[in-house]
C-alpha cells in the first residue's frame, strides 16, 4: 500500500519511536527493504535521491518499479516513495507528477528567505496532490564539508518561521549528524532537537543514521526524532558481503548471484534498525 508520511510520522512523534527510511539504489536493494519490513509488518519510507534516480533510469522508472513491487508481493504495510534532497522545484515536479507520495525540498544552502520561497512553492504544488513535503533547515553534508561544524546548526527561532511560513510535513534540523561515515564521535545537539520537537507540530526526521550508537539513536527517539534516514551501512554491509563472496567464488559469473549473496546481510541489518527504531507492527498503530 503506497501512502504519503503523514500519518506514520505523526504516530511516530506521538508514540516516541521512528520509521526507518532506507535508500534504495536498485530492484534487489528495494525488493530486500520491503520482503524484510513486510515480514516484520512495519511501515518503511524508501528514499530515492536524484542520482539514485538517475541511475536507475528515471522517475518514472522507479515509482513503477515500486508499485509493481507492492502489487506483486503483495504488501499490507504501508509504504512511502520519497525523493530525498530533491534541489529544485523542478526535480520535486518530476517526483510528484511520476506518483512519488512525499518529496524533501533542500534548500538549505540557500539563506532562510530563499529556503522558505522554494519550500513554499513545493508545499503548494505537492498538497495539492497529497503528496507530503520535508525540508531541511541547518546543513546538513557529509563529514568531509565538515556539517558537524556548530556554525552548520539548526536555530529554533528559524524552524519556527520554516513551518509557520511554509506548512510543511516534517522537518530535518541539522543538529550534528552528517551523511557517511563520520570522522571522530557523533555529537548531536539534543537539548535543541528537544526544543524544536515541543515548539513544532510537525515531526522531525535525523539524516545521517550510519554510524550513530544505540544511545545516540534512542536518545533521538526521545528528544522528538520521528524519522532516521539510512543509506551508507547499508551499501557498506552489501558491499562487504558481495567482496567476500567473489573472493570465495571466482567462478560465478550470475548477475543474479553476485548480487544476491548481499541479500541476508543487507536483510538483516535491516531488521537491526527496525527494532533499534522501535517501529510497532501495523496491528498496534
Ligand atoms: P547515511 O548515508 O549517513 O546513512 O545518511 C543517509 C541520509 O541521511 C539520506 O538522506
């Protein structure tokens, strides 16, 4: 069942647990994220970003590859097709138009008059078709731009105006985390992620989940995070296991094989996260 975040986030927030956001990459990657999330019967939120998108052919390519998924595996779990770090208006009109149900906005190289300009824009054309919207405010990059940097931070007061400006769905405040693998001990800024989940309606979403701790993660959870994107372990966990397997296997040449002998490790990492989040199964929402 393909459904928009809404309601999912807005139970997380409420029941203090989060809903896994996986990016996907390719038709196993995806089709590993919703066997797993469908055997556990919790809702999931499959990211695509713009290159992913790219890569794999097209927006169109992917929101069809993702309904038939639902179709033929028959899924009772709802599940949200969303573009991530979508950087234009232009790429948000492409994802909608293509049936994605949510899109996150980043404008968040742009000051907070242009951010609040481009997400208005995005909120209008994507309400109007149910689609749910994200924004970032803060920056949020990779280690090696230094995203960990204070400077980087979200500020309260900026939030507030984002959403009464805007109306958006939920809101990923760079607090600390960053996309990758991160260069010294994550230091997220709690006290204000706490903050800003208590002044604002609408939940909050934690870029960067590779490589925070268990304590980091729950901790999160408690402070208002109601939504934790995953990429890199994933490809890591993949990536290790495919490594392994053509060293031990020098003569398989199957496609089919070589990418599936990721399957159980990326399989089980996912179910890793599911129980760190504390996503119920969909009987108890
Ligand atoms: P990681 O690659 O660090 O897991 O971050 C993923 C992410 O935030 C995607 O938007």
């Amino acid at each position: 069942m393909i459904v928009n975040s809404e309601k999912m986030l807005l139970d997380a927030k409420k029941n203090k647990y989060a809903v896994a956001h996986f990016n996907i990459n390719n038709l196993e990657w995806t089709k590993y994220i919703l066997e797993t999330c469908q055997a556990l019967q919790v809702p999931v939120i499959l990211g695509v970003s713009e290159g992913a998108i790219k890569y794999m052919g097209g927006y169109n390519t992917v929101a069809s590859l993702v309904k038939g998924l639902d179709k033929d595996l028959k899924l009772t779990i709802p599940v949200c097709l969303h573009l991530d770090h979508g950087a234009s208006v232009e790429a948000c009109s492409k994802a909608i138009a293509a049936g994605f149900t949510s899109v996150m906005i980043d404008g968040s190289k742009f000051p907070l008059t242009e951010n609040i300009r481009l997400t208005k824009e995005v909120v209008k054309m994507a309400h109007y078709k149910n689609v749910t919207v994200e924004a970032e405010i803060g920056h949020i990059g990779g280690s090696d731009v230094g995203s960990a940097d204070q400077k980087y931070f979200a500020k309260l007061d900026d939030c507030l105006k984002l959403y009464q400006e805007t109306k958006i769905d939920s809101i990923a405040p760079a607090l600390g985390s960053v996309h990758g693998l991160y260069k010294g001990k994550p230091n997220l800024d709690y006290n204000t992620m706490r903050k800003i989940n208590d002044n604002l309606p609408i939940p909050l979403v934690l870029h960067g989940g590779t490589g925070l701790s268990k304590e980091d993660i729950a901790k999160a959870i408690d402070c208002g995070i109601a939504k934790v994107n995953i990429n890199t372990d994933l490809q890591i966990t993949w990536c290790n296991s495919v490594r392994e397997f053509l060293l031990n296997n020098k003569d398989v040449y199957d496609p089919r094989k070589v990418i599936s002998s990721g399957e159980m490790a990326v399989k089980k990492r996912i179910e890793e996260f599911v129980t760190l989040f504390k996503t119920p199964k969909i009987s108890k929402l």
